[in-house]
C-alpha cells in the first residue's frame, strides 16, 4: 500500500493557487482536513483537498432555476 505525501500548508498553496495564509485560515476553520504532527507542525494531502472542494462546492439545482423563472 502506498502511503499518500503530506504537504505544509505552503506546498499545497503553491499546488492549488492560494496563499498559505488561505489555507491556513480553512485549516482553522475546520473546512480542511490535516494531520497534526505535533502542536506546531501540521501536514495535508491531496486527498483532503479533493474532499474539501467536493464539500465546498455548490450546484444550483434545476428546480430551483425553474421555480425563480415562474
């Protein structure tokens, strides 16, 4: 089984085109998983960003469109 690499949160800034303070502040708000090494040190995966955007992302239903048109 191969284990998945953790970022800091300025790796996974750089990967998906936010600031690490961005991350950071979802990290404190609890919308992003990571996993605490050690009180200062805290690491994230790619896998939890997915999550996170699955999560964060809204769908504007069908319905409602049809219901705002009437």
């Amino acid at each position: 089984m191969e284990q998945e690499r953790l970022l800091s949160p300025k790796q996974l800034s750089e990967i998906v085109g936010l600031s690490p303070a961005q991350i950071r502040a979802l990290m404190n708000d609890g919308r992003l998983e990571f996993i605490a090494i050690s009180s200062k040190t805290k690491r994230l995966t790619m896998s939890g960003w997915e999550r996170f955007q699955k999560n964060a992302t809204k769908v504007k239903s069908c319905e409602s469109e049809i219901t705002a048109a009437n």
